[in-house]
C-alpha cells in the first residue's frame, strides 16, 4: 500500500505551458520528415577550433572539478569580452561562470529574491526568469507588450507596474520570442528608470552578437549609474553555437557575484571544465565564426519573412536573436496559435511554438526558430501556406 505523500509533487511543480513542447516534441517523434523550427538550438556546428580545444583541455586532464567560479583565464577572458563590446569594467572575480545561462536564473532568484518581492519581467519573454521566481516565491509582474512598439519594452510601459516591493527588472535584449531589439535610447530611459525607483537590473545580452541592420545593443551595466546595480546574463550557447556545452555566466558587483558564486557551488559545484576551455577558445579566438552565423540568420530571417509575406501573415518586425513572431490571427483562421501550431505539425510536418509558452495571454503568436537553412525553411513555409489554404476551404 502506498503512503498518501508516495507520488506527491511538491505544490510549487504546476503544470504550465513548458508541458505543450514535451507534447509537441512526442508528437514531432512519431511523424517522418518534420521541419523543427521549435527549439532554440542552432542547427549550426560548433566552430571547429572551439571543439578543438575542449579534445584538447581533455587530453590534458581538464577532468575535474574547478573554481566554483570558474577558471581564472576564462573568467579574466570573459571580462575583456565584455569590454570590448563596450559592456562594464568588470574584475575576473565578478564574473561567474555557470552551467549555461538558464542555470544563472535560478541563481539570481535564489540570491535576490524573499517572498512577497516583485520582480517584473517583459510579456512574452523567456520563461524560465518566472519559473526561477516562482521558486523564489517572489510576485512575477508581467509588462504586456504589443505590436505597437514591436514587442520591446519602454520605461513608459513598465513605469505603472513599479511598486514598493519592486526589486527586480527584467530585460531580454534581443527578447525571446519576439526576436525584437530594444533601441539603444529606450535602454537609457529604462536604466534612468531603474535607478530611478533603486531596482536592480538582470540584463540578458545573450543573443547580443546576434542583431541584424542597423539594430546594436546597448549594454545596460555600461551606462551612468548602472554597473553597481545590474547583473549581465550572458553565455556561449547562442553566438558560438554551443548550447550543448552547458555553459554561460553572470556578470556583476562583487558584493552580488560572491554569494551568487556560494549558490552556484551548491547547486553545481562547478561548469565541467572541458566546456570552460572550450569558451575560452571561443572569447579569445578569431570571431569571424560569430560573423559568419549572423550572415547565416540573416539569410534565414529573409527567407522566413519572405514566405510570411506570401501567406499573409504578419509579424514583429525580427531585428536580433534567431525567432521570428508572427500573428497567427492576423490570417483569420478562426483558430488560436496553440490550435494552429497542432494541425501545423500534424498535417503540415512543421514544428514551431505558440506564444502563450513565453506568457503572451493573447494566444495569437507562434514563434518560429531559424535553426534550419534556407531550402529548409522554404519548404517550411510552402508546407504552412497549404495547411493554411487547407483551414481556409474548411
Ligand atoms: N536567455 C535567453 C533569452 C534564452 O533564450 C536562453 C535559451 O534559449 C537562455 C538565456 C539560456 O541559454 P543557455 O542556458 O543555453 O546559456
């Protein structure tokens, strides 16, 4: 006979749309020929000297656990790196190396945050900052953003979502899903904002190396005020093409980086070394690998646009990272996102995302990764143009 408590989750595990991939994912597992443009895993390889020197970190016994923060020329590695792109001046011991960015989210709450905190996070975005709250028992105030500013935040938005019990500013720059950049001057206004109402500011620049055009990114902890109350989220997996590296950091004031480095420990003692030299060949060596990838997204951004324009259907305009946003009501299907991306794997053999896993409420968007190449998506969207003619005949 089991005990009542035998199979019980804890009351903080709640179902919540993450479930929808794993199904989708299920699904995608029993069909032949699916196009995946769900995940935001880069299709693309490593570059060559990266893998290189991880073979090499192992031959030369790089096999056991290191600095909890990382290992210094790495850590040291990662600071010049920042200040080359006109980040912060940060010293090696502010630098935090962790198992992947993601990993640094949970961090962040766990240092940060009390119950009863607010912590405001852009509406959609990535996920995981609420479910690390969550777990913090902190409140998640989400700032609902829209079409009409391309899906970025500005200080006007979230300004009427600050209260006493903020303490906590999310920005995602590029965001994902929408795939948007926040405009070097808002990025000013919304720090002027921060330091304004004394709230601290995790700043994710993961996709940063990853903008299109005109677009850049302003570095938050760069600007006046701002290094002593910001925390950079930032890694190797998206630029570098190395998510299966596990590897990322937090970048911040001494006085928030040492105890984040004390949960760090517990929670993973430290990043596997064979990763650690593996970025460390990815900051120090040649980045043309990094140019090389943009040009690739860019083509694929193209492409997708492109068969968005022919179906139809609308979309935030993708300025950075590798999503595109597009408005499945914009088609007047008479179906929601959640429906659409469904019939869309079921009949149409194509995998993307609804919005409503990045907490958008309408519904409405799906997110599509460019994490195939051009033929690939092309034949994507001719897949998704018939099973949109398909609905419409119904
Ligand atoms: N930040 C954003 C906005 C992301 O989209 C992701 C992954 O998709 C991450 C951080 C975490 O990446 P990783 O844990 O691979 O470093």
């Amino acid at each position: 006979m089991t005990t009542p408590n035998a199979h019980r989750l804890a009351a903080r595990v709640k179902l919540s749309e993450a479930h929808l991939i794993t199904r989708m994912l299920n699904i995608a597992d029993g069909l032949d020929d699916v196009i995946k443009l769900g995940r935001g895993d880069p299709d693309l390889d490593t570059p060559a000297h990266i893998v290189e020197a991880g073979r090499q970190a192992l031959s030369d016994g790089a096999t056991h656990y290191t600095h909890p923060a990382g290992i210094a020329p790495l850590r040291e590695a990662i600071a010049a790196q920042i200040r080359e792109h006109g980040g912060a001046d940060y010293a090696a011991d502010e630098i935090l190396v962790t198992p992947g960015g993601q990993h640094g989210m949970f961090v962040i709450a766990l240092s940060l945050l009390d119950p009863g905190d607010e912590i405001i996070v852009p509406c959609p975005g990535y996920n995981p900052y609420q479910q690390a709250a969550e777990l913090s028992e902190a409140k998640v105030v989400k700032v609902p953003m829209g079409m009409e500013t391309n899906f970025t935040l500005t200080a006007e938005m979230i300004r009427p979502h600050i209260t006493a019990r903020s303490k906590i500013l999310v920005l995602i720059n590029p965001n994902n899903p929408t795939g948007t950049v926040t405009a070097p001057e808002e990025v000013v206004k919304i720090a002027e904002l921060a330091r304004e109402h004394d709230l601290i500011v995790i700043s994710d620049e993961i996709y940063a190396q990853l903008t299109f055009g005109n677009h850049r990114v302003q570095p938050v902890a760069a600007l006046p005020g701002m290094r002593d109350r910001t925390i950079t989220l930032s890694g190797f997996s998206k630029a570098y093409a190395m998510t299966g590296w596990r590897i990322g950091y937090l970048a911040g004031p001494r006085d928030l980086i040492t105890p984040m480095t004390e949960i760090n420990h517990a929670f993973a003692i430290s990043v596997a070394g064979v990763s650690q030299h593996a970025a460390l060949a990815a900051a120090t060596g040649p980045q043309d690998c990094v140019a090389e990838m943009r040009g690739t997204y860019d083509a694929r951004r193209r492409a997708i646009c492109a068969g968005l324009d022919a179906i139809g259907m609308r979309y935030a305009e993708p300025q950075g990272g590798f999503y595109v946003y597009a408005d499945v009501a914009s088609l007047k299907l008479g179906i929601g996102a959640g429906a659409f991306c469904e019939r869309l794997l079921a009949e149409g053999r194509v995998m993307m995302y609804p919005g409503t896993i990045y907490g958008d409420h309408t519904d409405d968007f799906v997110r599509m990764s460019m994490t195939q190449p051009v033929p690939r998506i092309e034949e994507a969207m001719a897949r998704m143009a018939a099973v949109v003619a398909a609905i419409r005949e119904e």
